[in-house]
C-alpha cells in the first residue's frame, strides 16, 4: 500500500518497490512505474497500484478417485503480477487518491481464478485413478497442475505468471485413512512383537549360556576343590610318614644310643666288680696273715663304724645301780 501524505491541496504519493502504480490524469497516463514518488491534484488524478511481489496461494480442495473415494488435496500456488499494466487494465486496482485504500479487491479475483484452474487437471487426474494410487499420485497431480497453469491463456490476458505449484499432501477421509493405515499398524505391530520375541529369545538364551557358565564354573571349582582335598590328603599322609620315619629314626638312634649306655654301664659294672673283687681278695690275703686278736679289734672297729652316732648320753640312777650290782656280782664271781 502507497504512503499518501498531505500538502495543502495537494497529495503527495511514495510507493514501495514491490507495487507498481500509474498516474492517469484526465484519461491519459502521465505516470507508472515501479517505486515512484510524486505529487498530485486528488480530484483530478486517478490512481493505480498492482503488487508485483511473489504471492503465496494456498489450496485445499475435495477431489473423487474411480472407486469412488473422497480425498482431499492440500496444495500451494506461488504467482506474481508480471505484466502489472495488462492487469490494471483488465482488473480494477485503483486506490483512492485522498487514503490510499484500494477500491476493489483484484487479487481474490486472480485467487479465485488459480483455484479454479489448479483444481480441474487434479480432479480429472484423480478420477481415473484408484484410491491406492491417488494417495501416492502427488508427483503427477504437480505435475499436470504446473503444466496447465503454465499454459492456460486466461492468467496472460491478466497478467498474471505461476512461479510454482507444490501439492502438500492427498488424504482420503479420517476412517478410511485409518483403515487404509490398520494392514501397514498391524505389520508394525507384528514387527514389533517379532523384534520383541527375538530379544526375549535372545535374553533367554543370554539367560541359559550365564547359567551354564555359571554350572561349568561351579563343576571347575568343585573339581579344583577334589584336586585340592586329594593333594591335602597326600600332603598329610605324606607329612604322616615322613614323622613316622622320622620318629622311627629317632627311637632307633635312642635305643642305640641307650644299648650304648647300657653297654657302657654295664662295662664299666664288671670292671667296677672286678676291681672290687680284687681288691677285696687281697685284703683278705692281708687279713689272713694277721693274729687274732688283731682281727678281733679289726673286727670292732668295723662294728663300731657302723654303729649309729650318738649324740648325748643320759646316765640314770637306775642304770648306774644295775652297772654296779653287775659289777659286784661279777667281782664276786671272780674271787
């Protein structure tokens, strides 16, 4: 839209470089071009402004395939006014020369007609087509709407050029796009639960070789366990003997070494008797050479050596008179 300003009785007009505007006064152009800026009389000029930007246009329209489905066409048309002179002459784009605002509304017009236009190659497209292969036929329907847009000659006689045409998306009606979705869901699912089974197998069998593993380690150590009572077993019967020889040894060496002693001792006995025997032998030799009387004190004096010592000795009055009546009687006796 133009920026119009006021000057007294004059209008002053700016416009953008996207919109392109003519000046007629008194039936002639005296001005048009694209981001002009002038100033004008407003009752007597009569003004036009064309946008020539690219204009987005988006469709959506119900289309019948050949069996009989309804689907629904989701689509976008880009255009631009190419020659904005023919369109201002077919189309009423004047604005008002005091406000600026546009008079009529040309580009639902040009709207209305690209509708119409995309939409008939896309339905007579999809009609000969299944429902099946109308849902995938997006390619085609582009096609065929870009090439009758390109060549129809009623957007020329406006001015008008199609830059594109996309189309979004082809659906048939929610139920039957549900259905058409339950065969493609249900191969899904079955993925799924075959993907699920699969590792649940997996697991199972990752569960089985852990406890076989398990199993194997336990036998191991069960029979590194046997191996192990075996050779302590070994070990101590082993260390058994070896004590057993060694006490064996051992009281060897100490019955040879008492039979030694007791050889010894008994040795040393005889000889300990023998000189014992000879030196008594020749004491009585010495003996036998001696007088009696020698011997008799000889005698005593053994016997008296073998006596008991006696420490103290108490004299009663009775044992001195029993002395003395033996020693008179005695005395008697002798005279």
């Amino acid at each position: 839209m133009a920026d119009i300003s006021r000057r007294f009785f004059l209008r002053h007009l700016r416009s953008t470089p996207t919109h392109w505007v003519r000046h007629h006064v008194k039936g002639q152009a005296k001005r048009e071009g694209v981001g002009l800026a002038f100033w004008y009389r407003p009752l007597t000029a009569v003004l036009s402004e064309v946008p020539v930007d690219d204009r987005e246009l988006p469709l959506l329209f119900h289309a019948r395939s050949s069996d009989y489905s309804d689907v629904t066409v989701q689509a976008t048309v880009t255009y631009r006014v190419a020659d904005p002179a023919v369109a201002a002459s077919r189309l009423d784009f004047s604005i008002d020369p005091y406000s600026g605002a546009a008079r009529a509304r040309p580009l639902d017009q040009i709207a209305t007609l690209l509708a119409e236009l995309a939409q008939q190659p896309a339905l007579d497209l999809l009609a000969r087509q299944p429902l099946a292969e109308a849902l995938t036929a997006v390619a085609p329907v582009r096609e065929a709407v870009a090439s009758a847009l390109s060549a129809e000659p009623r957007l020329a006689d406006v001015g008008v050029t199609v830059v594109s045409a996309r189309v979004v998306a082809i659906r048939p009606e929610p139920e039957l796009e549900r259905a058409l979705q339950t065969p493609t869901r249900e191969a899904l699912q079955a993925e799924a639960d075959r993907a699920t089974f699969a590792r649940r197998a997996q697991a199972v069998e990752q569960e089985r070789a852990i406890a076989e593993n398990e199993l194997q380690n336990k036998i191991e150590l069960a029979r590194r366990e046997q191996q192990l009572v075996e050779q302590s077993g070994a070990n101590a019967q082993r260390k058994a003997e070896l004590e057993s020889q060694a006490q064996l040894v051992r009281a060897q060496g100490q019955a040879e070494q008492e039979r030694a002693l007791a050889q010894a001792k008994a040795d040393s006995v005889r000889v300990i008797g023998l000189a014992e025997g000879e030196a008594e032998s020749a004491r009585l030799a010495a003996y036998r050479d001696l007088p009696q009387h020698v011997l008799q004190s000889l005698a005593l004096k053994e016997f008296a050596g073998k006596l008991p010592e006696i420490g103290q000795l108490t004299v009663t009055p009775d044992v001195v008179t029993g002395l003395l009546a033996k020693f008179n009687g005695n005395g008697n006796a002798g005279s």
